[in-house]
C-alpha cells in the first residue's frame, strides 16, 4: 500500500509554533487482506508473535534532529541529533473492537534514554466503509530521553538567558487522539486523525516550554492511500 | 584501470549475476513443471465450517466450529481439480490420510515457521500412496486476516461483521495449493487461492462473498443447510479453476 498524507504538528516538542508536512504511507500485507487497525502513534512494527488478539514484535520510530539555528526559541541550545529508537511492542484486544497497545523503545542518537508508549483505542465500524477510533495515550521517558530536549546547562542558559533546567525523567505526557477512516473501494481509503497530548513532569516545567513554548501539543492529519497487488515469484 | 572504473566493473557483474541467478530461478520453475507428466492430488480443506464475528461484536465473540465431512467438499476439489489439469497432467488417484493434513497448523511464531520449513514436505512422503508421480497438487486451508480487526479466520466459514449501522454476513472458502516434486518432495509452485472479483468491502485474502439469505442463527446444523453448502461449493468451484490458472498449471479460464 502507498500514500500521501499530510500533518500539521508541532515544529519541535514543546514549542507553540505549528507546521504543515508530507507524511509517506507505506505498508506491505498480504494480497486481498486489510490492514490492521494502526494508530497515528505507533511506531513502525512487525508482529513475528501473532495469537490474533496478542501480537508482538520489534518496533522502531525515527525522531528528526533539532536544529537550533531553525528556530529563534532555540538560539543558544545547540542541535540534537537525529535519534532512532529501536524496541519492542504488544497489542491485545479484550475484544474486536478495543486495542491496548504498549512500546517500549531504545533511543540511539540524539537521546540514548529510554521511551515507552501506552495506548487505548475504542474501534467503531459506523458503516461497513466507514471506521472511528478514540482512547487515550500516555508516555513515560527516562532521564536521558528528556534531558537532551529540555534540560538547560549553565552554557546553554548564559548562550539563552533561559535559567537553567535539570530536567529529569518521568511521566512525560498524557493526551488522547481519535481518527476517522472510510474505505472508498477495495483499493483506496482516505483518513484524517488528531492527536493531543499535554507535557508531564520536567518536560512540561522545563524553561522552554513554559517561557517559550506550550505544554499543549496537537497533531492533525489527513491522508490518502492505494492497495495493490504484486507478486514475487 | 582507475578505482572508479574497477568499482564499475564489479557493479555491473554483480547485477548480471543477480538477474542470471533470478532467471534461473524461474527456468527451473518451469523447467520442474514442463518434465511433470503424473500428478497426484491431495485435498484437506473442508471438514469443518467455523461461524465467527468480527467487527463491532459483544463481549462473548469466540467462534464456533461444525463438522461437515458429509458435503464431501475435498471429493469436489479433488474431482474439479482433476477435470481443470487433465489436458496437461495424467491425474492419478492417490490415497492420503486427510486428517494428518488437517492438523497441520502455523505457529503463531513467525520465526518457529521459517524455521521449521514446510509441514506438508514430510507429510506428501510419509503419508500418501501411491508415491512415484512426478508431482504432488496439495490443497488445505489458509488463512486470513478479516475486517481492520486482529480477528484471523480460516478454512470454511461465515463470519458476521457488526457494524452500528448494520450486519452483514459473508461466506469465505480459503485454501492454498502447493506443487510437490515427486522426487524430491520440494515445493515447484505455492499459491493462496486469491479473492473472487465480487468478494465485497470487508475483503478477506481468499474467495469469499456476501451472503445475505443465511444467518447463523438460523442454520441450526451447518452440514444440513443446504444453501450454506451451495454457497461454499460454488466459491470453490469458481475459485479453483482460476487458482490453478494463475499456477500455470490448468488453462481453463
């Protein structure tokens, strides 16, 4: 399957400052079968354990460095790589129509902490074409996975005239998305999402945020994609 | 030769190479198929039909399975499939033990599947007489993922799909087909039998269509209705001839 999507998010977490993007839609499944229920969340996954209503697997999301010389917030704070976290993910569903979710991801990068993801999702077929989904999202960081984007050290803070932050892992946001899909034919399907979440802990009381930026991060996104079949002999 | 040109060289061969051994790949293909003469079929898809749902269903959703070896349905595959290849192949009868084959399932552990190749090679030796053809057409049950939900579904069936709006049911018959080399016992050729072209919205990697005059509430005993079994039979029927087409293996389209 392939597709073009478009998301207007924040520039960097934590920042007030929106803008739109193109998103690639990417997926290979099975000739004739539908895609699994997915989230604008999750990460990029494989289920190699799959009971149906367990699945598990490796999961990987890819995190855009930080530039500071692209924003005038970030004047002083220095770049952060771009940041690959490599991990693991498990899904269960009590029943059809609800998804429980959990990742638990490795940063290599820019950050070398520790991220985990937990998510619940009510799955409506409206229509036999037409699906709505809702719940709730939470994220947990370790130290080494917030300081690089919210921490402010003595240099920083002089280069700044932030005051300096040690900002420390924990409850790193809470929010809640709902998406919408509808299944034109077999072969394309149109979707639109949003995704809220309000900064936690250190991340949320860092300097940058509160001086500079918003606790409040909302993604809205919109999409399009075709499903076709090829064959490897 | 300066390192640019050298690096060139080795590129270029490395392709050739890679296409050469693709070509190969599909010569043999086709080569093990052009020096096939006696066939033998073995089919163990339909003893049993499994009533599922899916979709927006209640908290009790586990399927129910129904014995329907009376329908005689792998006899009908076996019978179909003999009358679509016996322009190209000498189709001889071949006695199995169908339930060996039955109870060959996947493991939910990808890795366990690759790891441990293909059930069905052992089987085709140990338990399928008279052995000696040059090839062995094996048909059993597939399976596929249904609706956007983690609900996989197998075999014969009929699955309701709930939705707020409305429910609907949809009958499905999904099975796959291996060529076995007579000799070796490896797999010449591998297909799942693909969706039909009125297989609906909710599509299932299989033959499978709406069916709106049967409920599974009024079916009572599965293997005395006998619209569900029409219905089951006549996906086979129009399946199997284009599966066995798309193999290359039978011209009947």
């Amino acid at each position: 399957m392939v597709g073009v999507g478009g998301e207007y998010k924040p520039d960097f977490e934590g920042t007030n400052r929106s803008m739109l993007s193109p998103v690639p839609i990417f997926s290979i499944r099975r000739a004739g079968s539908t895609e699994q229920f997915r989230g604008p969340r999750d990460s990029a996954s494989i289920a190699l354990i799959d009971f149906g209503d367990l699945r598990a697997g490796p999961a990987a999301k890819f995190v855009s460095s930080r530039k500071a010389n692209n924003y005038s917030e970030l004047n002083g704070l220095g770049d952060v790589k771009t940041t690959v976290e490599l991990g693991g993910f498990v899904e269960y569903y009590p029943v059809d129509w609800f998804r429980t979710r959990g990742e638990l991801r490795q940063g290599i990068g820019g950050h070398h902490g520790v991220v985990a993801d937990l998510s619940a999702d009510v799955i409506v077929p409206l229509i036999q074409r037409l699906t709505i989904s809702a719940g709730p999202r939470f994220t947990w960081e370790s130290t080494n996975a917030t300081s690089p984007y919210f921490g402010i050290d003595a240099v920083q803070a002089l280069a700044t005239g932030l005051p300096a932050f040690d900002a420390k892992g924990g409850a790193h946001s809470v929010g809640a998305g709902a998406q919408v899909s509808y299944r034109i034919n077999p072969q394309w399907e149109v979707h639109a999402y949003v995704e809220y979440e309000r900064l936690l802990g250190d991340a949320a009381k860092s300097p940058l945020v509160t001086l500079r930026g918003s606790p409040n991060q909302t993604t809205v996104g919109i999409g399009a994609s075709y499903a076709f079949d090829f064959k490897i002999r | 030769m300066c390192r640019s040109d050298r690096r060139a060289s080795f590129t270029a061969v490395v392709l050739v190479a890679v296409s050469v051994s693709a070509c190969a790949a599909f010569d043999t293909r086709d080569t093990k198929l052009q020096a096939v003469k006696t066939v033998g079929i073995i089919s163990a898809v339909g003893d049993e039909i499994i009533f599922a749902k899916g979709g927006l269903t209640g908290l009790n959703n586990r399927s129910q399975s129904f014995p329907i070896a009376s329908w005689g349905l792998d006899d009908l595959i076996v019978q179909q499939a003999t009358t679509a290849l016996n322009g190209r192949f000498q189709v001889q009868p071949v006695s199995y033990n169908r339930a060996a084959f039955t109870a060959i399932k996947d493991s939910p552990v990808a890795p366990v599947n690759l790891v441990r190749g293909d059930a069905f090679k052992k089987l085709v030796q140990t338990e399928v007489s008279p052995q000696g053809l040059d090839a062995y057409i094996v048909i059993t049950k597939a399976k596929s993922s249904f609706g956007s939900g983690p609900r996989k579904i197998e075999g014969i069936g009929l699955i309701t799909y709930g939705t707020v709006m409305e429910s609907y049911n949809q009958v499905h018959a999904l099975y796959e087909i291996r060529v076995f080399d007579g000799k070796t016992f490896e797999i010449i050729e591998k297909m799942t039998a693909p969706p039909l072209d009125d297989g609906g919205q909710v599509t299932i990697a299989g033959p499978s269509r709406r069916i709106d005059e049967i409920s599974p509430s009024d079916t009572g005993n599965p293997a005395a209705n006998e619209k569900l079994h029409a219905a089951i039979a006549d996906l086979v029927a129009r399946s199997l001839s284009t599966t066995l087409s798309d193999m290359h293996l039978a011209d009947v389209r």
